[in-house]
C-alpha cells in the first residue's frame, strides 16, 4: 500500500494548475502572493480493507482567495470556481489525471462555504469547498 495522499493532491494539481486564470499552489500560498490565488489543502481521509484492495475516502480542499481594497463582491470567486468546475468534471467521470499506484472516482463536492476576512489592509473573500473522491489501491 502506498500513502495515496502525495499522488492525489498531485492529480488536482496537474489538473489546474496553468489550466485556470490564476496561480495555483499545494498548501500555502508564497508570502509574496499579492493576487487571487487558489489553495490545495488535504483534509482527510478513511480507509476501508476489502478483499481486492483497499478503497480509501479522501477530502480536498480547493480554497479559492480573491482580495479587495475596498468592496468586497464573490464574482472573482464564482467565476474560478466555474473554471474548477469545468476541468474537473464530465460526463463520463473525472478528469483528474491518471496517477501511479492509484485509481481515483466517485470525485464530487461535498459543500462549499463562502468566507470575508479583513486582515487591517486587504479584505478578502474566500471560496472554499470540498472535494470527496474514491481512491482503490490493490
């Protein structure tokens, strides 16, 4: 059994990053970063054992920040999430690219929860759902 964790969060990586209209980053975003941006953050997971394999549970985060001066409006927000929405899925399954020692499905949003921070120079508006996906290992 290998960890699934790595090559999962590389799958939602490969497929957004440069494939969306902002910087995409795995964790934390530079302390340089002064534009919208999205986070991949790992959250958790659960591991069943079955006779061909093991078949894992596994939650990301895609949290989507856009920054403000003065007002803050979701639309920047929305619009990214509809360019995530595009990539991810299809008719036929997932699109998240194929990775080694892994088979990944069942990919779905669980919720989404919009958020207004102010840290005394910026406002922000994050977008941050989470992805629940299937992962068989045999």
């Amino acid at each position: 059994m290998i960890n699934a964790q790595n090559p999962l969060m590389k799958a939602w990586y490969e497929l957004l990053s440069g494939n969306i209209s902002v910087p995409v980053y795995r964790t934390s975003a530079p302390l340089d970063e002064k534009g919208n941006y999205v986070l991949i953050r790992f959250e958790s997971e659960n591991e069943d054992h079955i006779k061909l394999g093991i078949w894992q549970r596994m939650v990301v985060i895609i949290d989507i920040v856009t920054r403000f001066k003065n007002t803050v409006t979701d639309e920047s927000a929305n619009i990214i999430d509809g360019e995530i929405s595009g990539l991810y899925r299809s008719l036929t399954g997932n699109n998240l690219p194929e990775q080694s020692g892994i088979q990944i499905s069942n990919v779905y949003r669980e919720s989404v929860r919009g958020l207004q921070e102010y840290d005394g120079a910026e406002y922000y508006y994050r977008l941050v759902a989470r992805y629940s996906q299937s992962i068989f290992q045999n």
